[in-house]
C-alpha cells in the first residue's frame, strides 16, 4: 500500500472512533435522572451534527470526483 493511503487509515480510523465515542458521550446526556431537556434541545443538537456530517459527506464526494475528472484533448 502506498504512503498516502497508510496515512489515511491511521488518521481517518483514528478521528472516526473519536467521532463514535463523543456520540456515545453526547448520547449519556439523555438519561432524564441526570439531566432536563426539551424536544427543541435535541432537534437543535441534532442539526447540528447533521450539517457537519452533510457538509463532510460532500468534501468526500467532491474529492472522490476529482479523482474522476481526467483532461483530455
């Protein structure tokens, strides 16, 4: 495997299971023994996550499709 793709394993698993394990910190924050919320703190918290997680999707896509678009006369 080449360097670039190495290094990208290591970053990218590394950031995922950071991801994965702020969600299930986040996550914690609805037992309602600990804690009060309303309807209208999760919807908020929830598109938050959904833009970021949206505009990362679309980073991805528009890389993969660079990678596509060969110049050719």
């Amino acid at each position: 495997m080449n360097e670039k793709r190495l290094r990208f394993e290591k970053v990218a698993g590394s950031r995922v299971n950071k991801v994965r394990d702020a969600i299930e910190k986040l996550e914690k924050c609805s037992n309602t023994y600990n804690y009060e919320y309303y309807p209208e703190d999760v919807k908020k918290m929830l598109a938050v996550i959904k833009t970021k997680f949206d505009e990362m999707k679309l980073s991805y896509s528009r890389g993969l499709s660079k990678n596509k678009q060969n110049f050719k006369f």
